[in-house]
C-alpha cells in the first residue's frame, strides 16, 4: 500500500514539475501573450547570464534548458496528446536564450547591449508569430507535434534570429557569405545530383527497408563522383583555394560530396523510424541534413566556428527550402517545403 501511495506522489510530483518547466513556473498559464512573456522573460535572464558570466556557462545553460524543455514536452504529451498547447512556454525560452547568443560576438558596453538584446526579442517574435521562414511554416502545419517538433519550431527561429542580428551588426559581411556560399557548392551539387541523374544503370534500392526505395546506389555513387568533380573543377578555375595537390583536392571534394549525401541518407534512416511516407516533407531536416553530414566530415579540416555552422544551415537551408519548393511547382518533387 505504502509503495503504490509513493508511486502516485511521485507521478504527480512528475507531472507537476512538467508543467510548471513547460509553462514558465505557470506564467504561460495566466496570460494571453504566453509565447512574448515566455521569450521577454528569457530575454531577462539570457541578458544577466551574459552580463555576468562567460559563453560556457551561457552555453551550458542553453543545453540544460533544452533537455529539460525536450523532457517537460514529452510528459505533457504523454499526459495530453501530442501538440503545440499555447501555454507550452520554455520552447520560446530556448529560442530566445539561442538568439541572444549574438551579443558574445561583440564588446558591447551596457546601453548598446539592451538596445540590440531588445532588437533581438523583436525580430524574434516577429519570425515566430508570423512563421514566414519555409521551415517553421511546415513544422506548423502539424498539428499533432511531438516534443522535438514544438522544440525545434524556437529553434529554428532563434537561429534565424542570431543570424539576422550578425547581419544587422556587420559581422556576417559579403566577404562571410560568399566564402560559406561557395563551402555549400559542392555539398549542394552533391544533394541535387540524384534527383537530376536519369542514366538507367544502378537504379537499384541500397536497402529499401532501412532508407526506402527512392533512395539507390545511382544516386548515391552518383552524388559522390560528382560532387568530387565539381569541387575539383572549383579549385582548377581558382574559384576555391585549397592549398594542396591533386589527391588532396579529390580527397577533399570526396569528403564534401559523401558527406552531404550520407547525411541525406541518414535522415531517410530515421525518416522511416518515425513512419514518416517516402517523398513526404520533413522539415526542417530535409532543408539541413546535408550540411549536417558535410560539417561532420570537414570539421577536422577547416574548424568551423559556431557563426559558420549557424551560417550554413541558414544560408543552405533557405536555399534547399526554395529549390524543393521550386521543383515542387515545376512537378519533380511530391511534397511542398
């Protein structure tokens, strides 16, 4: 008796602690705005954290909130059923908390660091009330989101806000972004090459179980020679400097063009863990999972800084959303991003 009395106080006590991370100590709960009071008062304490302590500890706090966000989610669903409740607040806390990440790029004094931190807050909003950024729109869509879909719906709108700040600020300049432009050619020739690539050899599913069967050795050999040419042809025409002979050229062009495309077939991995039909949208990992598989792969060599990172799947992904939605209206792609 005692044990099954201890076991319900302890799944209340659960629940309650879920609820009170997801809807900021139960401000959400007590107003109509509760996405700007969750993200002003995120913005409150992002600001003292970044006043007061280093970018570690500002970091570290960031993945704290995110996997107790990530889990106060979960137990609401599990309680509720899966969806964006509007009383759901600590999503709007991480974005904010991501997006004020930009003012540690800067020696800021104190009034210019609220000004911009305020600035901030408002595109912040703006992009996440609005949702006109291709992603954020087809994650809305959903209405039965799951933990990592309400999450990854602030996320994504803090990384577009930190991005436009960078740009606001100067720090992301034409020098920046055609240098990272050209790093997401041969990553993007790679990823566009199997839908493009119609010769009839090699038409064969790599494992129809795991990955699908859209997903075929021509794609994928084709995604890789390819992509290695078109890199190599980069740094033949001086377009791309790279500082080593020819097979170090190749190697490179190789690691960019299987990177990409590893990390298109990984996610069709998990695209079919979560049931999700072939051809269907999936954002926003249809947008980046290339990228993702290239910085893996190229880390080692050109250490990429966290505003390089944020970069790529910024300018990668938005450009990705566009040509899907292009090949979407002209009938070479099944689903709308």
């Amino acid at each position: 008796m005692f044990q099954f009395i201890r076991t319900i106080f302890i799944l209340k006590m659960t629940d309650f602690i879920a609820l009170y991370l997801s809807s900021i100590l139960g401000l959400c709960k007590k107003t109509k705005f509760p996405g700007t009071i969750a993200s002003f008062v995120a913005l409150f304490f992002s600001f003292l954290t970044y006043y007061f302590f280093s970018k570690t500890i500002y970091l570290s706090l960031f993945f704290i909130f995110l996997a107790l966000g990530f889990w106060a989610i979960r137990q609401i669903h599990k309680k509720n059923g899966f969806g964006d409740y509007q009383w759901i607040g600590i999503d709007e806390w991480i974005g904010m908390w991501l997006a004020n990440l930009f003012l540690f790029e800067f020696n800021f004094n104190l009034t210019q660091a609220i000004i911009f931190s305020l600035i901030s807050f408002i595109i912040f909003r703006i992009i996440d009330i609005i949702k006109f950024i291709p992603p954020l729109r087809a994650i809305n869509e959903d209405k039965n989101q799951n933990a990592l879909a309400v999450t990854l719906d602030d996320i994504v709108a803090g990384i577009y806000t930190y991005s436009i700040m960078l740009v606001i600020l100067g720090f992301y300049d034409l020098k920046f972004f055609y240098s990272s432009f050209l790093i997401l050619l041969t990553p993007m020739i790679a990823n566009m090459t199997p839908v493009l690539l119609k010769i009839k050899y090699w038409n064969i599913p790599i494992n129809e179980r795991v990955f699908g069967k859209n997903k075929t050795w021509r794609g994928f050999l084709g995604a890789v020679i390819v992509g290695t040419l078109f890199y190599f042809m980069l740094v033949k025409f001086d377009i791309m400097v790279f500082p080593g002979n020819l097979n170090s050229i190749i190697f490179v062009g190789f690691l960019f063009s299987f990177g990409a495309i590893s990390g298109d077939l990984i996610k069709s991995f998990f695209k079919r863990k979560t049931e999700i039909p072939a051809g269907e949208s999936w954002a926003p990992w249809d947008q980046i999972d290339y990228i993702l598989g290239m910085i893996v792969l190229t880390y080692f060599i050109y250490q990429y800084t966290f505003s390089q990172i944020i970069l790529f799947l910024v300018l990668g992904g938005t450009i990705s959303a566009l040509a899907h939605r292009f090949g979407y209206v002209i009938k070479m792609n099944s689903a709308k991003q």
